[in-house]
C-alpha cells in the first residue's frame, strides 16, 4: 500500500505533543488542525511546529468544514475525573468537553482516535467506553520515562501493547548544570524518617524527606534522584514543581594501612563526582549538607520526553503549566506505532 500524508484533527491540543510524537514516529502529515484556546501554549506550537493550522475553540470547530480528517486525537480536560479532583464526573464543565470529541468523531469519521485521560471511577470509564466503543489501556508513562503517570487510553489503533520498561529514573533526566537558582533548603526529617535508606514505592517514587515551606503536604515532598518523579502538574505558583534530594558535599572513607580519612568530593547534581585520586574496595560514601532543589523547566520536558528547550519563549510559569498539561510524546509514539505498521 502506498503510504500518503495524513490529515490530523488535535482538540486540546496544548503544545502539540501529539505532533511531536507524529513527527518522532515518521508519520508524515499533510495538515495538522489544532483545537486550542491558551496563547502561550498556541505560540509554543506554533514556534515548533509552524504549519500547524489553529481552530481555535473545540466547541467552535465545526468538523464537516474541515479537510478529510484521517486522525482525531486529543485528551479532554480531566479535573471532573481525577481520583485527585473532586470527582464532579460529567456535570463539570471541563470534564463534559469529553462530548466534543464525541461530536468531531461523528462529524469526521476518522479512520483512527485516540483519546487520554486520567484514571477515573469505573462508572466513569464506562461511559467514555460506551461512547467510543473500544475499551481502555491503561499505561504508565514511568515504563519509558522517569515519571510516574497513570493514564487511560481509548484508541482503534490496532496492536496496542504495554510498553518494555526502560528503567528510566530522575537521575537520568537531570541536566548537567542546572539553575542553582532553583536551589531550595535543607531537608526535615530525612534521617529520622529514613535512617539514610531510602525507601523505593511500588510505583518507584522515594519521598525522603520534606521541604521546610508552607504548603499541603504534597508540594513538600522531596524525592531521591534513583527514583521516578511523581505525576506533572500544571505547576503553577506556590512550589510546586516537583524537588528532589542534592548533596552538596560527598566524602569518601579512605583506608591506608592504619590510617584511615575522609576524601571530600564536589559533587554534581547529575549525581557525578570528580576523578577519584585513591580508589579502595571498600570505601564507603557518606552524605552531608542535604538540600533540594525543584526541578527545571529542561528536566520537566524531559519527564514528559518531549524535547529540550521545546517550550522556551515564555515564561517559567507557562512552560511548567503547559509541560504539566502535555502528554508523555515516548508512550504516544508507541501508541502510534500500531499505525504506522499498517502504513497509516
């Protein structure tokens, strides 16, 4: 079969991080319409991407206006759906979105969807099923990136699998000279709570200890770097970027003969020290001076495996908010692959 460009609807487009996967995926597209009403997020894609072709408001879009659309994608807001929300379900305003993407796939009858959302109650999930008429798959972005992010997937993309876990951690996202700016303060409780063994969750996240600021108990938590990140946020204002443990000094016990010191070691926030001088089988590495620092808007794209710098040319402030909104492009991609064996 002849592989031809295909046309691409996106609602809830944010910044575009299902062009990116398209893109990623070598499935070439012919137009790209993109359902969006935040201006930074408008401006992001645009900069990135600028053929995209903006539609503005989802409830505007009028889908029998538009070209043959080959793909609808998108991941309507889920803040009535969220375990983490106040669950209000389909009466919240943001949540009903859900039938605009109900509306557009009866208007273009793609010949693929995919719809995301966050982990919901059962009763929810049924519904959004009913709707589409596929069931969903449930993945978490922490098999291909070093986030922690469950979320549903409603697709007729055919052959869609869970994906091999890559072992990815915080350690392996962390740029090699971050903004020291973002460097927080010394940590609560560290020991007292951990006894300076870090204890991994069964979803991979180590909370070692919390930061010493004002907040709900989940802005505060601080999470050791060979671990998973917790679940993005839109970030925005009063630290809550996620923050995850430094050491500022390392220092290595050293034996010779009977004499025994400490080799003090400048350490990285990759996690890297300098060259060792003396190397001995049993040294032990002791840690002091613990603080945190919040990670930066390069580690977030990262988390979301979305290229470096991709959101820079707005504000901090925006980018966290739309990183927090995007996508995990590494688990699309995969999604996507199912269409791109079938030459689309």
């Amino acid at each position: 079969m002849e592989i031809t460009k295909i046309n691409v609807l996106s609602l809830f487009d944010g910044m575009s991080c299902g062009q990116i996967a398209l893109d990623q995926s070598g499935i070439e597209v012919d137009k790209y319409y993109a359902s969006e009403i935040d201006k930074y997020a408008i401006e992001i894609a645009k900069k990135n991407y600028p053929n995209t072709i903006p539609v503005g408001d989802v409830t505007k879009v009028d889908g029998t206006q538009l070209d043959k659309i080959d793909l609808l994608i998108g991941g309507s807001p889920c803040q009535g759906f969220s375990f983490a929300g106040k669950q209000l379900n389909f009466n919240d305003p943001r949540s009903a979105l859900f039938f605009e993407f109900v509306r557009l796939l009866k208007e273009t009858k793609p010949k693929y969807f995919l719809l995301e959302n966050v982990r919901m109650k059962k009763e929810f999930q049924d519904i959004i099923t009913e709707y589409l008429g596929v069931e969903p798959i449930m993945i978490n972005s922490s098999l291909l990136s070093a986030q922690n992010r469950v979320r549903f997937y409603w697709t007729n993309i055919p052959n869609v699998t869970q994906p091999i876990d890559k072992g990815i951690v915080i350690n392996d996202i962390l740029e090699e000279a971050p903004d020291m700016s973002r460097k927080g303060g010394s940590l609560e409780s560290y020991f007292d709570k951990h006894k300076d063994q870090p204890i991994f969750s069964r979803d991979g996240l180590c909370h070692v200890g919390n930061a010493e600021i004002n907040g709900n108990e989940s802005i505060k938590r601080v999470y050791h770097p060979d671990g998973k990140a917790p679940t993005l946020t839109t970030m925005q204002g009063g630290h809550r970027e996620p923050k995850i443990l430094c050491a500022a000094i390392r220092g290595r016990q050293i034996t010779e003969g009977s004499k025994e010191y400490t080799q003090m070691l400048e350490v990285r926030d990759d996690g890297k020290t300098n060259t060792l001088t003396t190397v001995q089988k049993d040294n032990v590495v002791t840690i002091d001076n613990k603080y945190y620092r919040k990670l930066s808007p390069t580690e977030c794209e990262r988390l979301q495996t979305a290229p470096d710098n991709y959101t820079e040319g707005v504000s901090n402030s925006q980018r966290y908010k739309m990183i927090g909104n995007g996508w995990t492009v590494a688990i699309i991609k995969h999604i996507f692959r199912g269409m791109k064996n079938e030459n689309y």
